[in-house]
C-alpha cells in the first residue's frame, strides 16, 4: 500500500469517527437561529448532515480541493463570507483548507467526540459546523490549518 492509499484509508476512518453531534449543544447563539426542519427544507441532503449534524464529508471528495481560482468561500448555509482564496493551500489531508478565516466570521468550540479536545469551526453568524482547526498549517503564515468541509462551502470567484 503507498503512502496515499494509506492516507486516504486513515482519512476515511477520521472521517467516519468525526460524526459529531456538536451541533446539539451550540456553543453559543447565533443570528441565524431556524428550527431543524427549516434547515432540512433549505439545505440539500449533504449540506444538511455537515452544517447542522456535524458530519464529515468524505476525505478527497470536494471539488474545491483543486480549485485555484481567486475568490471567496462562503457559508453554504447563511451565505456569510468565510475565507478568501489566498488563505487556501493543499494541506494533503482531502479537506479544502486554509490558512486563516476571515476576521469575526468564524466561532470556534471544542469537542471530545475522538476522546480528546478538538477546536471545531462554526460559522459564526448561523452556527453551521465547518470543519476543525489544527496547529499543523504553514509555519510562514499563521501556523494553523483550518480543515474545512467543502459542502458546507460555496465559491464566489472574485470579478
């Protein structure tokens, strides 16, 4: 097995152990608050299981992990601005991800859903799950991955 099918199968496992319920338990209140069935009527099935469940999307599975182009990524839950494409860089993990997140857009909490403490993202203005942020990023930057789930993302180019 090569060190990518390797990676990719580890993935798979994290991915499959990151079914977190989070969501349940909202670290604080946001502006956007609608019921579960709202959320359910307004988001595809996907969308539904990362932002409001706190699934994880399979590892390599995100069109956005090859995107290149400059724009922004934003909540595909609120439509709040979230990261701007000069953030992003291929960390190898099958996440999109990025280096820092636009400033007062993103809250974070901390989850014990692997057994240990975790910093999880949230969209800051409708509580939507994101990802999690690993102290593993660029060293020349802020240091930080922000490992992202690309379906709970939408990309604007920039004009």
């Amino acid at each position: 097995m090569n060190s990518r099918h390797f990676l990719m199968a580890v993935s798979m496992v994290i991915a499959v152990g990151c079914q977190s319920r989070a969501q349940q338990q909202k670290p604080e209140n946001f502006a956007i608050d609608k019921t579960t069935d709202q959320w359910r009527s307004e988001l595809s099935p996907a969308e539904f299981q990362v932002l409001r469940e706190a699934a994880t999307e399979a590892p390599f599975s995100s069109p956005f992990n090859e995107n290149k182009q400059l724009g922004t990524y934003y909540c595909a839950g609120c439509g709040s601005a979230l990261f701007e494409s000069n953030a992003k860089f291929d960390s190898g993990s099958g996440w999109p991800s990025f280096d820092r997140c636009i400033d007062g857009q993103v809250s974070f909490s901390t989850d014990y859903d692997l057994g240990y403490a975790r910093t999880e993202e949230h969209c800051a203005n409708c509580g939507g799950h994101l990802g999690h942020v690993f102290p593993d990023g660029p060293k020349k930057t802020t240091g930080l991955r922000h490992c992202i789930n690309g379906v709970a993302l939408v990309f604007k180019p920039a004009n």
